[in-house]
C-alpha cells in the first residue's frame, strides 16, 4: 500500500469488497521512529536494506526504497487513514524495532 497513489481510495475499495466482519492484514515497511531501538532501525532502513537491494539486483536504483518509506505516514496516522476508509477495530503493531509495522482492521 506503500506504492499505492491514492491510499484511501484504495482503503475504501478493499472495505467494499471484503465480507462484513472479514479481515484486512496490510504488512508494510515503515520508518522506525522513536529511542534508541528507533535509531538502529533507521540506520537499518536506510543503510542496510538498500545497499543489500542494491547488491541483490545489481541496481543502483534501489535507494528508491528508503524514500517511500520516508514518505509513508507514522503507524498511528496510517491507522486513523484506515479507520476514516471504514476499517473498524484498527490496529498497528510496529514489528523489527519499527522497520515494518501489520496493520490490521475488519470490514
């Protein structure tokens, strides 16, 4: 959902064809945020993920990764966008210090 250009009509869509009471799971990367579990996490996201992408595909094109992941919002924002799409019982568990975060709501 990272990658998608119109997140909550996208959030809205998938409220609309998943069964009442049905489960959305959404996994995404994130940015880690806070303390110092948070640092490493970023330092992760931002050294360690593109430079393996980088040397896995063998483009340098890959730092692409890290700006989206910049730019997506905080657990919590990303949460209160799926809830106002529909989503109820919203939940964020921030999972490897931060660098990804199951997003997780019912229809």
């Amino acid at each position: 959902i990272r990658n998608v250009p119109d997140r909550p009509l996208a959030l809205r869509e998938l409220a609309r064809v998943v069964r009442p009471g049905g489960r959305l799971a959404i996994l995404e990367l994130c940015e880690p945020r806070d303390g110092a579990l948070g640092q490493l996490g970023r330092l992760y996201v931002h050294g360690l993920v593109p430079r393996i992408g980088a040397w896995l595909s063998g483009a340098r094109e890959y730092r692409y990764l890290q700006e989206s992941i910049a730019r997506f919002p905080p657990p919590q924002e990303f949460a209160r966008i799926m809830s106002a799409c529909g989503w109820r019982d919203v939940e964020a568990r921030p999972l490897t210090f931060g660098a990804c975060c199951l997003f997780a709501g019912t229809a």
